[in-house]
C-alpha cells in the first residue's frame, strides 16, 4: 500500500506521441482546428520518428474519426452524464479506447500510457477517474461490447454506433443510394484513411512525374497519382510544380475545362486553391484569361501562391457583378456540408448539423445567383459540391433550371472519362467514396442561351 501510495506521486512520464496526439485532439475538437492542416504542421515541427509520426497520425484522426463509437462505449461506464463529463477527460478517454479498440496495443500498455497522459495534462484526480473507465472498458471484449447492436432493429441509430456518423448523415446516404447494403459501404469507406494524392499541374508537371516518385497513377484522372509518402518533401510540391488534391476534385476540375470554352474563366469561391492551381495551369496553355475570386483574405492569399500569377480577387462572390466584368465560364465550387469527404477530414461529421445544411444551401443558391450575373452569352457555369446530400445537389440543380431559365443544364455524360461508370445522377456529376475511390464530389453544368 505504501509503495502504491508513493508510485501515485512520481512525476507522470507521458510518451511524446500520446501526448501531442491529445494536444492535438483537444485543439480540434475544442478550439474548432482542423486536422488536416494541424497535424502535419505539427509533425514537421517534431523531432518524432517515422513509427512515432505515424502513431501520431492514427491516434488523432481516428480518434476524432471514431468518437462517436467510443462515447457508445464510455456514457455507458461513467457514473455521470457523458455530456457532463469535463472536455479533456472526454478527448483523453476516446484517446484511450481508441487504442484499446481500434490498435494493435495490448490493454495494459494501453491503459497505462493514456493515464499517463491524463495526469500530465489534467492532473491526479481526473487521471484517476480516467484509469477508472479505461478499466472498465478493458472488462470485457470488443466482441461483447458491440454484440448488442445486432438487437438494434433501427438501421439508421445501429449503424450510426458501428460506423460513428451522425444518424442525420446516414439518413442522408440513405435518401441517395436506396440501399442499406451501399450505405454500409458508404460508411465503411468513409472510416479508411485515404492516401495522398499528387495532382500535376499541366505546364509544370505531367503524371509521369508523379509515377516516377513512386506513385501509382489515378485511375479516372489523367493528372494524379496516389503516394504512400509524406509529399509535403517532394520537391514538385516544394516548388509548386504540382499539388496535393484528391482525384474527385481533379475530375470537377478537368471535367469543367473540358466543357469550358471561350478567353476568360473564374473560380468565384476559390480558396483554399485545389480547384483554381489545376484551372489557372490548364487557362494558361490554352491562352485563356484566368481569375480566381475568394472571400476569406487569408484563403485569397493561399490561392495566389498556386496560380501562378493569374488574378485573384478577394471579395464577396454573391457581389461579383459590381466588378464590372463578364466571363465565358464560371465555376462554383461552393461551400457546402463536405458530407463527401469525410475520410479526410474526420472532425467535419461531428461539426455539421441540419441547421448548417439550412445555411449553406442558402448561401448557395446566392452564390449560383451572382455567377449568373456575370456570364456572358455561351458561358458555361459549373456548380460544385464536395457532397452529395440532396438539398446540396439535385435540389440546387432544379433550383436552377426554375430560377435561371437562360441556364440549359448540359449533360456531363460527353466529357467524363469513358471508363468512369456508373458515376451520373440526373445530367450531373455524382461520385461516391466507395464506388469510384475518390471524394463524393458532385458537378453540375449549364450553358447560358
């Protein structure tokens, strides 16, 4: 007893991977960062190992990734609410169970290192209730804590536990793809950590670069390539020859060009610059006059670093028309949900609501309404959205055609690739994770009369 009373004072030793995982988790989930761009930051400032830096990344995305499943788990272990339970207890336990549940990390090590964590960042007492849970939940078998599910006759709050989603995200997928069984693999997908993809820059960079560092070419794009590397050390994206952009949003990319004509394009909402880098390299072959508007001024000043010297504008892209100028083509990749890229960024599912849906389906159509204003005769306008919820895409589309009868939609089946199947809805573009191995993006286009 005494020498377990004189262990519980040693200073708490937490190992540096745990520890910055956990700073990392509570600056994402209590300080609204996004871990994307925090934990690569983080990473090149640390003096971390290769196995370190890769343990880092697992603990922190799938840890946000999974939350949802292991607060399933812990509210129904704590003697309190778990919506009462104090923030960094939350962040530090879900660090726990994830490791438990979801690594290859024997319990006791598991237990252990997380306590260890809980005491350096929140001290003796919370780390105490800590060890408590994780204890708890090390009594019985992954298999015996999620057997009940299969009791669960509601699909939608069943799967919401197994897969961590929002029940309000799944009833989404569901509204779309009329099948529990897609659905499933939706979600499925969705819990599988993407590998970077390389996009070449035409001009700077072809996909033969790409395959020559070792990645393996895209399968729908003709510009990608998919690298198990960090490719913040290429040099191509070092020197912005070429960038950092998943294959669904090179197709909207590409698949616009390809139907954009004339001597002038804009990118109305273009930060933070994945679209605008690929469209400003394709308008400078092809001799056509590139502009790329963003509303945030930070997001403008990321855009112009990759479009290699094209205009930027910043400003409000529901007012464009009060820049006195009229264009060929437009594109709206507009804010949406990201219900379509969920895999990449796992925080976002916990983030949007029905409330956010309202908004920005608003915003939206503002935005389709300004593009409108400045498109010349013969213009071609592509809506985008990294989603494929209803309101978001097919509801925008007739919204459209309803309110802008000089707008004919133009069937994007003519410049898809020709072995991308099964990837139409109603005239547009609509990809799915788990169909097509990219993001759910999704592309409208209309010709103006």
């Amino acid at each position: 007893m005494v020498e377990a009373r004189r262990n519980s004072f040693k200073s708490p030793k937490p190992d540096a991977p745990r520890l910055l995982a956990f700073d990392l988790i509570a600056e994402v989930n209590r300080n609204d960062g996004y871990s994307n761009l925090l934990v690569p930051a983080a990473l090149n400032a640390s003096s971390l190992e290769e196995r370190d830096r890769n343990l880092v990344t697992e603990l922190v995305y799938g840890t946000l990734r999974m939350q949802g499943k292991h607060d399933w788990v812990l509210a129904q272990i704590s003697d309190r609410p778990w919506i009462e339970v104090d923030p960094g207890i939350v962040d530090v336990a879900r660090l726990g169970v994830h490791q438990i549940h979801e690594l290859r990390i024997p319990d006791h090590a598991a237990v252990s290192a997380t306590v260890e964590v809980a005491r350096k960042r929140l001290g003796e007492s919370k780390a105490s209730f800590v060890n408590a849970l994780l204890r708890s939940v090390t009594r019985k078998s992954y298999e015996d804590w999620f057997a009940p599910l299969s009791q669960i006759s509601d699909n939608v709050e069943r799967l919401s536990i197994q897969y961590s989603h929002p029940e309000w995200i799944i009833s989404a997928y569901f509204d779309l793809l009329k099948d529990w069984q897609m659905v499933e693999a939706e979600l499925t997908t969705n819990n599988i950590p993407a590998l970077p993809t390389l996009v070449a820059w035409p001009g700077y960079s072809t996909q033969a670069d790409l395959v020559a560092l070792g990645a393996q070419p895209t399968i729908y794009s003709a510009l990608g390539g998919r690298l198990k590397a960090n490719p913040g050390n290429l040099d191509l994206i070092k020197h912005r020859l070429a960038g950092v952009q998943d294959e669904g949003s090179q197709l909207v990319a590409s698949v616009f060009a390809s139907a954009a004509a004339g001597s002038s394009w804009l990118d109305l909402c273009a930060g933070p610059g994945g679209k605008a880098a690929l469209l400003s390299s394709i308008a400078k072959e092809r001799d056509i006059a590139f502009t790329a508007n963003e509303f945030s001024t930070p997001r403008a000043d990321l855009v112009k670093k990759v479009v290699h010297g094209a205009r930027v504008w910043c400003g409000d892209g529901r007012e464009v028309a009060s820049r006195g100028e009229s264009f060929d083509a437009v594109l709206v990749d507009a804010p949406c949900t990201g219900l379509g890229a969920l895999r990449r960024r796992p925080e976002v599912r916990w983030r949007r609501t029905l409330s956010d849906l309202r908004e920005l389906t608003l915003l939206q159509r503002e935005l389709i309404d300004g593009a409108a204003s400045v498109m010349n005769s013969g213009a071609i306008l592509g809506y985008a959205t990294c989603s494929p919820h209803l309101a978001e895409t097919t509801v925008q589309v007739l919204d459209i055609v309803k309110k802008h009868p000089e707008l004919e939609q133009i069937d994007v089946s003519d410049y898809l690739p020709s072995h991308l199947h099964d990837a139409v809805r109603s005239k547009s573009m609509s990809l799915w994770t788990h169909k097509h191995g990219t993001d759910a993006m999704f592309l409208a286009l209309f010709r103006k009369k």
